[in-house]
C-alpha cells in the first residue's frame, strides 16, 4: 500500500505549536502563544510561524470568523509516524531495529517504556507451533 504523502518536517519551534493544537485542538493564535510552554517567543512571531505552517499544510486555518482558527493538519500519532519513518530512513537506512537498539543502548527507555515494547513485541511475535 503506497504511503500517503509526507508533511514537511516541522522545525522545533513548529512542533511546540502543532503540541498544542493536539492537546487543545482548534485555537487562535493567542490561544497557542498563551499556551506554549516557553512564553519568550512573541505573539507576532507565533503568527508568523503559523502562517508559514499553513503554508507548509502542517496546520489548517477557518477564516470564517473574525478570528482565525487553526488545527493540526494531522492527528498526532500520524505525523509522529511519518517523523520516525523519515528519521529511519534518513538517519539508520531503513533499519527500525538499528533506530530502537540506539534508543535503548542510550537509555531512553524507562522501565514502564520497556514494558510496553515487550507487550508489543509479544503481540506482533508469530505463536510457536504445539
């Protein structure tokens, strides 16, 4: 099945902004500057961020109202799995299994987060015959 068209890698900046659309779903630009956790960025630069990232089809913009309204153009588990399909392929050749055995040789798994990847595991693992 062909993979739906990517979106663009978001800067750091971007994804602080595409967070808050996840968590809060639609908001104004005001809405996203109050609620950004680094308050140092101005309102006029979040505006301008999120203008570009209307450009960029990372957000969505409703113009019917006085204020504007924007929205993550992707559910959150989407383009998070876009981000690490890209990464995977740009920065360990395809290789899922070298991305996770990096992750896990630099101890970036908590014991709740191996838990989890063993019940994964598990699950996706073929049942040995009787």
């Amino acid at each position: 099945m062909p993979r739906p068209p990517a979106i663009p890698q978001p800067t750091n900046a971007e994804l602080a902004i595409l967070r808050v659309l996840w968590n809060e779903g639609e908001c104004t630009v005001r809405e996203v500057h109050e609620r950004l956790p680094e308050r140092e960025v101005g309102y006029t630069t979040v505006l301008k961020l999120m203008q570009i990232m209307v450009e960029k089809g990372l957000v969505r913009r409703n113009e019917s109202s006085r204020s504007h309204v924007y929205r993550a153009a992707l559910p959150e588990r989407e383009a998070q799995r876009q981000l690490v399909t890209d990464l995977v392929d740009r920065a360990f050749e395809g290789s899922a299994a070298s991305l996770v055995m990096h992750a896990l040789e630099n101890n970036l798994a908590t014991a709740a987060d191996l838990a989890e990847i063993r019940k994964l595991l598990d699950e996706r693992s073929p049942r040995s015959a009787p």
